[in-house]
C-alpha cells in the first residue's frame, strides 16, 4: 500500500517536504560536527535529531506547511501531517527500533477509538538512512502494524522540488536615526584640525 492509501492526509509531497527538512537538520549536524572538540558518533546523532525536530517544529504551521503540526516537542519528539500522528527515526526503516514501533498515548487512545477502520493499530513512521558521515542518503515512510513494518515505501527525493520554507515576514523593530550630515569632508577636516589649533591645550 501507499501512504495516502492508509491516510488521504499522509500525500508524497507532505511526507517528501518532511524527509527534506530531516536532511537540512542532518547537514547542519554534519556541518558542525568537529573532532577536535570533542565530538563523536554519539554527539552527531543528537545534534542530528535535535536539528531535525526543530527543523520541523520550525516550519510547522508556516506557508506551505500549514498541515505540518507539532504533538509533542520533548525528547519523544511527535509531529502531525494532517493530523496524523508521525514519528521519525535513524535506521532501516525495514528493522524499526524497539523505541520506534511503542505507541504513544495518543496513537494508543487514537488506536482504541477507532476498532473498526481498516487502519486501526497502524503506527505511522518516517525512517531514515544515512551515509558514513551522517548525512541523510534515503528516507521511507514506514507503516506499522502489531510492532512489524506492513509497508516500506521509499520517498522520491532525488526527484523532489527544492525545499521553500517561508517563515513570516516579522523583523525586529529599528531604531529611528538622525539624518546623516552631508558636507565636504575635507572641510570638515580642517574645520576639525582649526578648533584643535584654537584650543588651550591643543587637543
């Protein structure tokens, strides 16, 4: 099945534009990622995930992303496309973590709410792969059914549109200054190297 088969919500371009904000999150990671201070596999994958959830949480509800919502902006980061409950992770998205495939409570009272539709105990996911450095390669979206990927079905960008996140026009407010003075800087030169010449101590 595709994703828009189990969700009308859950369209390519949504779950591409997503996938394309977890790669600018990982190619900021990367960017920062220095050995020589320190850093390690570990710290560029936190850093990786944490930039990847405030790219997320950064462009949810901005023009073009108004579908794109955040549940739950601490460490068990949840976001919505269109209301559906989503989730991410690093990985094959063929072979989700233990972490990945528990429901949260929501997805838990959502699943209990609807025994009837074809799509009840479904958990929705985004894996993601990358290359040795930590930059995203691939991303799929994953559908999961009694903690076991029912599909895997890998997202087209390499044929995606650029990303455009428009993030509002606000700008922090100026000062209002005088008009510049506008004269003849030698004048003003001399002028200046008079009243040093006038002064009693000369300077």
């Amino acid at each position: 099945m595709r994703p828009w088969d189990y969700h009308p919500e859950l369209t390519e371009e949504r779950l591409v534009k997503v996938a394309q904000l977890l790669a600018l999150g990982r190619g900021s990671a990367v960017d920062r990622f220095d050995p020589t201070i320190g850093d390690d596999n570990w710290t560029l994958g936190v850093c990786a995930y944490n930039y990847g959830c405030f790219r997320i949480a950064q462009a949810a509800g901005a023009p073009g992303f108004e579908w794109l919502d955040v549940i739950d902006p601490g460490k068990h980061f949840q976001f919505s496309i269109g209301g559906v409950p989503m989730r991410f992770w690093r990985g094959d998205p063929a072979e989700p973590t233990a972490k990945i495939v528990v429901a949260t409570p929501l997805e838990q009272l959502m699943l209990d709410l609807e025994p009837g539709v074809s799509t009840a105990g479904m958990l929705f996911r985004i894996g993601v792969i990358t290359d040795f450095d930590g930059a995203l390669l691939g991303a799929s979206f994953v559908a999961l059914r009694n903690d076991q990927p029912e599909t895997v079905w890998p997202l087209p960008l390499a044929e995606a549109e650029p990303l455009v996140v428009l993030l509002g026009d606000e700008r922090p407010e100026g000062r209002d200054l005088p008009p510049p003075a506008v004269g003849d800087i030698d004048g003003d030169e001399l002028d200046r190297d008079a009243g040093r010449r006038a002064s009693p101590d000369g300077a």
